[in-house]
C-alpha cells in the first residue's frame, strides 16, 4: 500500500507540473476576467499540494507488522465496471453533435446511474432528467454557453 502511495503521489505531481506548466502559456486574466489559462493553474496547484501530501504521508509512514494488503481492484467485476463507464464516456462524446448536448447528457447520465451506480429504474430516470435539465439552463441560459443542438434544438 505504500509503495502504490508513493508512486500514484509521484505519477500525480509530475501530472499537475506539466499542466501547470502548459496553463502558463495561456492567458491568466483575473480572477474577475479569468483567461484560458487560469483554472487549469488553479486545478494544477491543488494538484500537487495533495500529491505532495500522499508521497509525504507515504514516507514517512512506518510499515505496520504484516499489514493486510488490499487488492488494487477490491471487488471482482472492478476492472469490467472501469471499462464500462470509459465506453459510456466515450459514447457521449460521439452522440454529443449528433443527438445534442441535453438528451446526450441524459443518456449518459442514465447510464451511469442504472449500470454504474445499480440504482433502480425511476431513481436513474428522475436523476438523469434533472441532471440534463440543470445543466442545461446552466450553460444555456444562465451562463449563455453555446452547446451542440442538433434537430431537436436543444
């Protein structure tokens, strides 16, 4: 557990070094007038402040007598269920231009909760509804952000 500690806190450092030093290129702006490059500064320092603590934590740590090892995917179907939602993803973003950002974002969310999360049928539905719903006013009207529509206009 502490080598994995080590080396995910390492592997996430390096991460959010190289994203911060590409957000730099971009324009900072204000906190006001943010530019394209300052929450990716922002993202990026968190980052590795939390990596920092992980690889820190895991040094310093001493070894338990004979500590019980956990798996690195403790349930069976774990590997399965990361490949599942990686192919949802990558179905939204293939049906976003084509079928819209909303019913997308419905879809996407449905599946996740019904097969992902294994919440019933209604729960899924209601929770894949006010998720497209809310996102929707909130990039569409409220913060007047253009996403893909298609026939169906929303």
């Amino acid at each position: 557990m502490k080598n994995r500690d080590r080396v995910t806190g390492i592997i996430l450092f390096l991460l959010g070094l190289g994203v911060c030093w590409k957000s730099l290129t971009y324009p900072l702006g204000s906190l006001r007038r943010p530019g394209g490059g300052l929450f990716p500064l922002i993202a990026s320092i968190l980052l590795m402040g939390l990596s920092a603590i992980i690889t820190t934590q895991a040094f310093l740590t001493k070894d338990s007598e004979k500590a019980v090892q956990a798996p690195f995917f403790p349930e069976k179907e774990a590997p399965q269920r990361i490949c599942f939602g990686f192919a949802a993803l990558l179905g939204y973003r293939y049906l976003l231009p084509v079928i819209g950002f909303a019913p997308a974002t419905c879809f996407f969310i449905f599946i996740l909760s019904k097969f992902l999360g294994k919440h019933g049928w209604k729960a899924s539905i209601f929770f894949s509804l006010v998720t497209a719903v809310v996102a929707y006013y909130l990039f569409e009207v409220y913060l007047k952000i253009p996403m893909p529509r298609t026939i169906m206009r929303f």
